[in-house]
C-alpha cells in the first residue's frame, strides 16, 4: 500500500521528550520477568498483541531505553487524530503522555507498553481504512475494505524509521489533504463564528439592491466566494459569485439566488463540516491508483467521469437509484469488461413479481412488450400460461424486452459483472436528465450521453470509433463487444469532495447514508471541531 506526502502537523501540546523514570534509562533486561510478567498479562485479552510479544521475547516497542525516537514519532503522528475526523479518545495522545510520566515500576511499563501497542494497531486501521465498518451502518455500502495484516503494522514499526512508517500510514489521495485543510478551515470559520444568520428564503435578482442583497452579499464574503466589498446592489461580481456557488454545490449555474440556491447557502458550515469528516471517513475506505484509467460515479453528484491521472477527460450527466430501500444504487467498485450494443433487457426478478406478474394475473396480455421467458431463455407463448396458478414466489418465468428504440436500456449498456446486477446503460427517458436530483431508476445507472461513453471507451482499441460502435448499432441486433482492457469502475457516494483546483464541493445527502455514517462516527466518539458549547 502505497502513502502520500506526510501531512505537516500542527503545533503539538504536549512535550514529547518524555522520560518515564529512572528505570527506563536501565537497561530493558534489568527486571525482565516483572516487566514480561505485566505485559502478558495486559496483553491477554488481545490474541495479535500476545502473539507479537510471545514471539519477539517481550521485547520492547516504546518504553525501552532506546525506543525514544519511536515512541516520539507515535505521539506525534496520534496528537493530530482531530484533523484527521478520527475518534481521538481510542489512541490519546494526552493520556498515553501521563501514563508514561507517571509510571514508577515495570509492572507499569508492561502495562503502558501494551496500552501503546494497542493504540498504534487502532490507529494505523482507523487512518489507513477507516474508524467503522460501512456494511453494519447502510448495507448499500458494499466496499470491500483492504485492512493491513497487524503482524506487517507492528513489523513495520519494529523495523523501520518511525517516522518514514507514521508517513506511509497516511492515506495517499490528493483528496484526502484536501478534506483535511477543508475540516481545518471550517472549524476555524465555526470558532470565528460561522457564515453569519441564515438568509430569508426570498429570491434575490441581479440588478436587485437593499438589506436582502446586502445579507447575501456578506454570506457569500464570509464562504469565501465573493472578496470584501462594499456593494449594496446584485452587481457582476455578486452574480460570478453567486455562479461559482452554484457550480460547487450542483445547481443550476444561473447566477440568481433562488429559492433552492438560498436554502442551500443556508446549509450551516457545522453541517458541511460533518460532511467532510464522512468524506474522509470515505476516502480511507478507497485505494484507488489515480494514474489507471477508471470510471468514477459519484451518486450524489448524478455524474459520471472517465478520469485519468487525475483529469476529467469524459463527463456525463446520470441518473441513479430512487431513495426507497430496494432500489438505491449500492457503492462498490469493479472492472467494466464490455458493452452490449441493442441489448435486450432481462427484467429483474424484483420488478417481475413486484410491479409485473400482479398485472399479468389480471389481463395476460398486459405489458405486451415483454416477452415470457422459460428457464432455458426460450419465448413462451402467453396463452399457454396460467398466471394466476403462482404467486411471486412460484412464478417459474422470466420477462425480456428485445432490442429496440423503445427498450428500458435504451441501445446500449456498460457491464461490470457484478452480484447487485448494477450497470451503466442508455435510457429513451431522455427528459429526467433535467432535473436537478436525478434518482428515478431500480438501481442502475442511466447515462445521458451513452454514445460518447461509448466511444471514450473504444478510442483506445479501435481508428474510428464512432464509425466501429454505428456499424454494431446498424445492424439491430444484439451484440457484445468486448474491452480489451478492463476499467476500474468505481459507483461512490460523496457529498463533500473537491474539485480539480482542491476547493470542495458540496451535494445533498440524497440517500441519508452520510448522516447515518456521521452518527456513527460520533458514537465511535468523533467530535466536530470548532463548534462552541
């Protein structure tokens, strides 16, 4: 696993050139059997550490006396857990420092070494692939998260330069750092007071002056879109700033401080500071390679990107799952291997006997164009079928739409096998594409521009793309075509992440999971910065 630039931390509080009495200046063996003796028995309950121990002959990690340098760099790299959005009370830097300046025995050292120890495994976890397992919070959060073995954490820091692995451990994305400045900037703006009172929910135009205009201007000043001014009219410079709002928050770029642009102005930077720690909660579950070519689905954001090496080169407008508990778009990551050109579209089994087969009991030539299928793909004749002899249960059939202009996949889909039978494909529903909140579909993605993501994807293996996809397309049959590499394909869920110039961007919660990761946050005991009691 790979780690970014080390972070540059904050002024520390507490002193780190520790001494932990006269018998740490001893050498380790001086009273081997207290110590060894203490440890292994604060080590019981944790099978990891007592294997560690058992195997190294009880040698020390931070209490010996040449573990200094060690033990320094650990307390160093813990006491900035606040920035990180880490619950600080699991490895306190504050009550580890006392434990040590209060030890008057082996038996405490044994017990501090242990406390240590177990301190530095939650850390290293918790920074390197986060503080809570997603799955038991929202069971649409099916990352699979990638835990460093214990034995090469305690390997690494047993043998390497303490401070090279405190930097290591850091999570590599440029994202990360970026969320990190963000959380430091807005506890500062909480603690300075916020962004000011609320704005009334009255839509402000351009060309408009007077105490409404004036309340948005100081908002705006104080969010950092709009340099100090004295205007008291809706001039250029408030309208550019009202657009630069609009774009980082997902709106419609109009330059007018409508309803919907004021609410979300109103959106406290409490609020949006709760976003950013789920967000870097989120970008400890990822190790995504930045330099690989990869699909990248934010669903709040209703957008899909091709990036490479950190560049949007394909941008696309898209539609996701409806907020109802079988139909939201689950977030995990997989390998996009082929596109199928004038797909038929197999009727999930849900939506059959759902939506479908309760239709079908009460007129047989109901949605006629569906066709019933047997188990072995083969058309089954409707007038040979008794619908209302199963329920959803029995139904031993299957549904497909064939190809056409009119199919619900539209005239091509994007396949990353996957057990969620989750994909990306065109839809003829053209209209929902204008909306502002798009989540309408059971699950899959819908792709406003499927063509050009089609041609993204096969200008890397074909002269005339374009030309290759329209001779498929000619032919109204089913075709699949392969990619001759593979593309990470990454469906997120991120309502706080920056932007290319690092500035962060906002979307709504459209799901409710970022409020559920939060509450969860805290109850691991993660605090919101800056907020005054």
């Amino acid at each position: 696993m790979t780690r970014s630039a080390p972070y540059k931390l904050p002024a520390l509080t507490i002193v780190l050139s520790l001494t932990l009495g006269a018998f740490l200046s001893a050498p380790a063996a001086a009273q081997p059997s207290a110590f060894s003796q203490s440890l292994a028995a604060a080590a019981t309950d944790d099978a990891v550490i007592a294997d560690w121990y058992g195997k190294t002959g009880y040698e020390p990690l931070w209490t010996g006396s040449d573990d200094a340098e060690r033990r320094q760099a650990f307390l160093a790299a813990i006491a900035s857990a606040a920035d990180h959005g880490l619950p600080v009370q699991r490895y306190d830097a504050v009550a580890l420092t006392n434990a040590l300046r209060a030890a008057e025995s082996e038996g405490d050292r044994g017990r501090i070494e242990v406390a240590m120890t177990r301190a530095y495994l939650a850390w290293a976890r918790d920074l390197t692939s986060g503080a809570i397992d997603p799955a038991k919070v929202d069971a649409g959060i099916v990352r699979e998260i990638d835990r460093i073995d214990p034995q090469i954490l305690l390997t690494r820091i047993a043998a390497g330069n303490p401070k090279a692995v405190m930097t290591w451990l850091m999570p590599k994305s440029p994202a990360y750092l970026n969320l990190m400045k963000a959380k430091i900037g807005l506890e500062a703006q909480i603690a300075a007071g916020g962004w000011g009172e609320p704005l009334a929910v009255t839509p402000v135009e351009p060309g408009d002056t007077g105490a409404a205009v004036v309340a948005l201007r100081d908002r705006l000043v104080r969010m950092g879109y709009l340099a100090p001014t004295a205007t008291a009219s809706y001039d250029r410079a408030v309208q550019a700033a009202v657009q630069a709002f609009q774009l980082a928050h997902g709106l419609v770029a109009d330059g007018r401080a409508g309803e919907g642009t004021i609410l979300e102005m109103n959106i406290s930077a409490g609020d949006r500071l709760k976003s950013v720690i789920v967000a870097l909660e989120r970008e400890r579950w990822l190790d995504i390679d930045q330099s690989v070519r990869h699909i990248w689905v934010n669903l709040p954001d209703f957008r899909a990107k091709i990036i490479e090496h950190g560049r949007t080169v394909f941008d696309t407008r898209v539609v996701i799952g409806k907020n109802v508990p079988d139909q939201r778009s689950p977030e995990f990551s997989d390998e996009m291997e082929h596109m199928v050109i004038n797909p038929s579209w197999g009727v999930p089994r849900s939506i059959i006997v759902k939506e479908y087969l309760p239709l079908l009991q009460q007129n047989p030539n109901a949605v006629g164009h569906l066709q019933v299928i047997d188990g072995r793909g083969r058309v089954v004749p409707r007038g040979s079928v008794d619908f209302s002899a199963y329920s959803a249960r029995s139904f031993p059939y299957g549904l497909r739409q064939p190809p056409s202009d009119g199919n619900a996949l539209g005239l091509v889909k994007f396949m990353f096998p996957n057990k969620y039978n989750i994909y990306l494909h065109d839809t003829p529903s053209k209209s929902l594409f204008g909306n502002d909140v798009r989540a309408y579909s059971h699950g899959c993605i819908r792709v406003a521009d499927p063509f050009d993501l089609a041609y993204a994807l096969l200008a890397l293996q074909s002269d005339d793309p374009e030309a290759e996809f329209q001779a498929h397309l000619d032919t109204g049959n089913e075709t699949t075509v392969k990619l001759d590499k593979t593309v990470p394909v990454h469906l997120v869920y991120f309502t706080a992440y920056p932007d290319s110039k690092g500035r962060i961007g906002y979307r709504r919660d459209v799901y409710g999971r970022d409020a559920a990761l939060f509450r969860a946050l805290e109850e691991a005991g993660v605090a919101l910065g800056g907020v005054q009691g």
